[in-house]
C-alpha cells in the first residue's frame, strides 16, 4: 500500500514560498540515490514539535488538495500550527516514477483512495495521540473491545453507583 516514506524531515529545508516550484525533494538510501520531488504525493504525514513528539495527523492528496507540498504549506504558513511543528514524517502511496509523470495519478486501490487514506490516518491518530488533532480517526466499521479486567471494573462500579443511588 505504501510506496515510499520520509522519516524525520525538517520544515526548514522547504522553500514554502517559491512560487514557480512546488519541490519535497528527497534523496532514496539505497545504491542509486534516486532524487525525487513528493510535493504531489498523496499519503498521511505527521508533524513534531521540536521535542519530536508528535502534535498533528493529517492527510494529502484526498481529492479537494493537490498534494502533500500543499498541507503541509498550510501548516507551515497559514493555519495556527504554523509556529509548533518543526519537522514531518509522511507516507505515500506513489512511487517516484509515478510522481514524475505529472499526473493524472493510477488509483491504486480501486476507487477507495479516500477510505485508505481515512483509515490509515485513523489508526496513526489512535497510535500517536497528537495533541492538536481536534478529533479522533474515523474506523468505521470496527467493532472495539475493552479488556476483559477493565470492563468488568467499570461494570462493577456502575453497579456501586446505581446501588448508592436507589438505595
């Protein structure tokens, strides 16, 4: 599902005022050190603050923004994260050769590019709990369970209070 991945990378290697060109360059680690731009690349990103703990879960490319290029511009210039984050960590659903053919981009996931997105931006809210996200990931369709201990705690000091209650 996932075609590649930047790990760590700092905000202030990003021309986020640049006009002409859009450019998330990255270098791969393998032998042939393929250069390749991401700023269309569609996938989830997270952002840090300066402790490298994790503040924001987002999305790009899900149809209503061009690309990680641009969410990542918002946050960094426009939003009221602009001022917390420092780097980001993104993964994408494109190869580079893919990026480099401008588009349009194969749906890799047979029209469900939007439920991919969701649930993987859902389950790294749920993995990293970012303090700035205003609200949890959407699972839809999972059935969630609580420990067995936990529950049967919980169940128990319901009764207490239903008990305190009606006497």
């Amino acid at each position: 599902m996932i075609a590649n991945a930047g790990y760590m990378w700092h905000r202030k290697f990003v021309n986020w005022y640049e006009k002409k060109e859009r450019l998330l360059l990255g270098t791969s680690e393998d032998a042939e050190k393929t250069e390749a731009n991401f700023a269309d690349q569609t996938g989830i990103y997270l952002l840090y603050d300066n402790s490298g703990s994790c503040i924001y879960v987002g999305q790009a490319g899900r149809g209503d923004s061009s690309g990680l290029f641009d969410r990542l511009k918002d946050h960094a210039v426009q939003d009221d994260l602009f001022c917390l984050w420092e780097r980001f960590t993104w993964f994408g659903f494109y190869s580079h050769e893919i990026l480099e053919k401008n588009g349009p981009y194969e749906d890799r996931f047979g029209g469900g590019i939007i439920q991919a997105l969701d649930v993987l931006e859902a389950i790294a809210i749920y993995a990293s709990n970012p303090a700035m996200n205003r609200r949890r990931g959407t699972l839809k369709d999972v059935k969630w369970f609580y420990q067995k201990e936990q529950f049967e705690e919980m169940e128990l000091e319901h009764r207490k209070l239903m008990e305190t209650l009606h006497g």
